[in-house]
C-alpha cells in the first residue's frame, strides 16, 4: 500500500447531504476532527429525493477506489423510503439516524415525542434560512405564481426554526419567511444536535 493510500485509510470519507455541509464542517473545527474528509452531495436532491440513494451508491464507490477504509454517510432517510438503507446495508456503511435533518437537529428522541405535534409544522433550519428564496421559493414557482402557496402550504399553520446557530440576519429571515408563507413562527436554539456525535462516532 502506497502512502498516498496508508493516509486515506487513517481517514473518514463522510458523504453528506449539501444542506449540512456548513454544519458538519463547523462540527470538525470545533471538535478538531480533522480526520473526517468530507464530501457533499448537491442540495438539490432534496426536491428529487430519487436521486439520493443512487448519488450516495456511487460515492461509496469512489471512496472506496480512493482508498477509505472507514465511510460514514451524513444523510437521515431524506424521503427516500428506505433506499438509503438499502445501500447502506449493500456497502456496510452506516449513515445518521433519523427521517430527516429536522429529527437529528433536535434530536431524534425528541422529535420521536413530539412527532403529534408536528403534523402542521414547516421546518426551518440555517440552510433554509439561508436560502429560502434560491432553495424554496424559486424552484416552487412561489415567486411567479403566489397562488401556489395555498397548495404547498396550505396544510401547515406553524413554521419552527430549528436554529444551529444564533444569528440575528438568519432569524430575520426565518421570521419573513414564516410571514411570506402565512405561517405562525416559533424559534428553538437547536444547535447541531444529534449530528455532533455521530460525527464524534466515526
């Protein structure tokens, strides 16, 4: 085994999802983990879940051919009906619990309780705050056509920030956002929740 290949192997290839990429880089600077190589899958996919599964199938594989004797995915189920597992279970790889980036944010267990109370509930994170008009609003046509709104949202009557991080223009919008969609607004400091130590785990 070269040494190019003896590094890798002291290393984590983490594929996580575009949407937390931000997070678990903050996670490893925080933490010092600085053996996690980390790579992104678009964000995207997250409004074409069918694309998750086989995105991720194909990145094990290259981090194999590159070496990666250890490989976390940094994915909750993200709508993919439990093909995610799937690969997973084909490579022996493990990959975050969890439905959904809202469930491990705040904690699955939490989520798990209060999951009653969420049947009407929008989700934000940072990402979201972020981009809310580039990520949501203009790839639903919320922009072009406001009538839409009643169809995607007419089902919720709460939106809650689930926030990593405690900034004051990621609030703002979070909360504009929750005006734009006629949803009532509710903030919870969060931070990275159960992400930190799966992070901590690989």
């Amino acid at each position: 085994m070269n040494q190019d290949v003896k590094q890798q192997a002291r290393k984590t290839r983490v594929i996580g999802c575009g949407m937390i990429a931000r997070e678990i880089l903050a996670v490893c600077e925080q933490l010092g983990l600085d053996h996690i190589d980390l790579k992104c899958l678009p964000a995207m996919w997250h409004h074409y879940p069918d694309k998750i599964a086989p995105g991720v199938d194909s990145a094990i594989e290259s981090a194999k051919s590159d070496g990666f004797e250890h490989i976390f995915v940094a994915y909750a189920d993200c709508g993919t009906g439990g093909h995610l597992d799937a690969v997973c279970e084909k490579h022996g790889v493990e990959r975050i619990a969890g439905p959904h980036c809202f469930s491990f944010y705040m904690g699955n267990e939490t989520f798990t309780e209060e999951t009653d109370d969420h049947i009407t509930c929008f989700f934000m994170t940072d990402f979201l705050a972020r981009h809310f008009e580039t990520f949501l609003v203009k790839p639903l046509g919320l922009d072009r056509h406001p009538e839409l709104l009643e169809m995607y949202f007419g089902n919720y009557t709460k939106m809650i920030y689930i926030a990593q991080t405690d900034d004051e223009t990621l609030n703002s919008n979070a909360e504009c956002a929750a005006e734009f969609l006629g949803l009532d607004y509710e903030r919870r400091a969060t931070g990275y929740g159960d992400l930190t130590q799966a992070l901590i785990a690989n």
